[in-house]
C-alpha cells in the first residue's frame, strides 16, 4: 500500500546524498576564488564599540601625585596642559554622529572596522568574503514569518556579498528540507485529493501518500534547480534582494521583475536570471518522470512552469512588503535596523538630486539672465556702419 511513497522518499533521500556531495566537491574548488565583485555589508558587528566609562578609565589610568610629576610640567604652557588633557581623554564615539549620505549599503562602504578605535583597544580583524557569506547565510536560515513560514531566500542587505558554490546549495536544501515544505505538499495533496483533478492516483491514503510525495518533488525539484544548481553554473545570486523604500507601484514591479533577473558574481550587475528561468521549466519537464502515465506530459509540464512561476511571482510581493506589515501591526522589525538605513540613504539621495536639479535650474536661469543682458546691450549699441555724428541737414533752417 506504501509502496509508491517508500519508492518516491528513497528517490527523495538518494538525491540528498547526491547533492551533498557534490556540494561539498564544489565548495573545496571554489572556496578559494574571490570574487572581483565583493561589495562589503552592514551586519551587527559593525556597530563600533561602545565608549567606556569615564570611571572605568580614570581606575584603568595610573594617578599621579603633584611631587611624581616631572619638573617641566609646572612650567609648561597652559595650552601645552590643556591638549596632553584633551589626549589623555577617551576618544568620542563615531556613532554618535550620523553616517554621511551614500556611505552605506548602496555604496558598499564596510563597516565591520570602526574608523577609530574605542579604549579598550581591541583588534579590528577583518572578515573575508567567505565569512561574510556564511554570517548572512545563517542569518537568513532564521527567517521565518511569525515563525513558521520560512524566508531563507530573501536578504535585506542592498550590498550582500556574493555567495560560494556551497554556500548557495547549502541555502537552497535548507529550504527544501524545512518542515514547511512538508507541511505544505501534505496541504497541496489534499486540495488535489478532494478536487480528484490528477489521474492515476488511487483514492484514499495511498493516494494521498503518492499525491503527497508528487507534489513534494515538484517543490524539491524547481528550488535544487532554480536556487542550487542553475545558479552555480551561471555564477548568479539566487536570493531575493529586497528594495524596501519607494513608491509602493515601484516596489511591486521591482519584485516581479526580480523573477526574471539576477545579480551576477563576477561583476555585482544585473543580468537575466537563467537559473529561475530555466529551472522552472526544466522542474515542469522534469514532473513527467514520476506522475502517473494518465496525465498529459506537456500539459503537465506546462502547468507545473506556470505553478512555479505564480509561486515565485507571489512570493516575491510577500517577501518586499512583509517587513511592513509586521511593523505596522506586530511591531516587529525582520530587518532589524536595515531598512532604517535603507530608507534614510533613499532621503539621502532624493534630497541630494533635489538638490542638483534646483542648482542646474538657478544656473540655467542666470545663463538666461546674461544672454537677454547681452542681447540688450547689442540692441543699444551703434550700428558700425552708422555715423554717430551726422552731419546737420541745410534744409533744416
């Protein structure tokens, strides 16, 4: 009775091992190549260090009596006493101050070194690319809507850097093997198995079972293939970059249209996104190998593409605006802090091309200005070929 799901999680659980393992393969021969593209990110670790205390300092510093104190001391200047204290004093925080416009994500600026050191003097060690990915890999492995539907897939960073060969499998079977995806294909297999839309399935919990396992493959298989795979052997990001500031019509055609482009690695520009392109077709095609013989193959292929891409077109509006709705009504922030940047550097820019556009205007009109002058002053002037003492008429008198 079992047998169609036994074959159809042996399939499931071979293909694992599969994709582990040239996972791993691909992870050791690319580990080592850096891409020409890396563009740093904010992450938490790039918020400097707090100052220390003013107490804590004064206990940290030896003190001094007036006899300890050299002799050149008491006769120096007031000013030379007023820098060596100003020096001795901790150093201001540069947090405190806010970040000068365009020197954030857009721009990729990296901040995991602070400018000035605090006074505990600890040593700013910089991450390198790989590490970078693996930080934002995990982070983005803990995203989930209220916990339960995941969003591995989405990066709020503008400026993520690019990920590995492992790193971008690694990210698209965690996804793939969540409970959700589970939860989901056991949803879908009872829409199916109370509409009876599929032929060749039996009726009551073997059917269900095999409608199940189906149903789950057809998930499997679009995201190894748009998301792992095709992404690697086109060396393009597949994650979702949300925008998250903008006119909410902007925001909406940003998101569709990120299903049919993508960020490339070598040079951080926009191309055409083949893997999704082609995964999704290559997933409905690849959906005939194991429904039943009843149902039409280009049909069914054609239908599970167009499956896939309404999931991720859907999807896509979901993951921009779902930070704003937890906002407004849960008082949550997903993003934790990165959309406030994101949209203060966007304030940034529209007052800074404001700005431009009011200077070209004034300069525009000054130009004016001389040329109607010039014009005037041309208009006053004598004709050259006119004499400017005439000589008096005799029939005058």
């Amino acid at each position: 009775m079992l047998s169609g799901f036994i074959r159809i999680t042996a399939i499931i659980f071979f293909a694992r091992a599969l994709l582990g393992f040239s996972t791993q393969v691909l992870a050791q021969q690319t580990e080592s190549v850096a891409s020409s593209s890396v563009r740093a990110t904010f992450s938490a670790d790039s918020i400097p260090d707090a100052p220390q205390p003013q107490i804590e300092v004064a206990q940290a510093q030896p003190v001094q009596t007036p006899d300890q104190q050299p002799a050149h001391d008491a006769a120096a200047p007031a000013g030379d006493s007023a820098a060596r204290q100003s020096s001795s004093s901790p150093a201001a925080s540069p947090s405190a101050d806010p970040p000068a416009a365009g020197s954030g994500l857009k721009n990729g600026v990296t901040q995991n070194c602070p400018s000035s050191q605090s006074s505990s003097q600890q040593p700013c060690v910089q991450k390198s690319q790989h590490e970078e990915g693996d930080q934002e890999v995990k982070e983005q492995e803990k995203q989930r809507v209220e916990g339960v539907i995941p969003t591995f897939n989405v990066t709020y960073r503008h400026n993520a850097v690019s990920l590995t060969p492992g790193q971008k499998m690694n990210l698209s079977l965690h996804e793939c093997l969540d409970p959700f995806a589970f939860a989901s294909a056991f949803f879908e297999a009872g829409y199916h198995e109370a509409g009876d839309d599929l032929k060749g399935f039996p009726w009551g919990f073997k059917g269900y079972m095999e409608r199940s396992g189906v149903a789950y493959l057809d998930t499997f298989d679009g995201q190894v293939l748009s998301t792992g795979i095709l992404p690697i052997v086109f060396r393009q990001d597949p994650r979702y970059f949300r925008l998250g500031y903008g006119p909410i019509k902007h925001r909406i055609l940003y998101s569709l249209y990120s299903n049919v482009r993508a960020r490339n690695d070598y040079n951080g520009k926009w191309a055409p996104n083949y893997g999704n392109i082609l995964g999704n077709l290559a997933a409905g095609e690849l959906s005939n190998v194991y429904y039943p013989a009843g149902n039409s193959s280009a049909g069914l292929a054609i239908t599970n593409t167009a499956i896939q891409i309404l999931e991720g077109a859907g999807g896509s509006i979901f993951n921009e605006f779902w930070p704003d709705l937890a906002r407004r009504y849960l008082h949550k922030d997903p993003t934790h802090g990165l959309d406030a940047q994101a949209q203060a550097e966007y304030a940034a820019e529209k007052q800074q091309t404001q700005n431009e556009k009011t200077e070209q205007k004034q300069d525009q009109d000054q130009e004016q200005k001389q040329d109607q002058n010039q014009d005037q002053k041309q208009d006053q002037a004598p004709h050259p070929n006119q004499n400017p003492n005439p000589p008096p008429n005799p029939n005058q008198n």
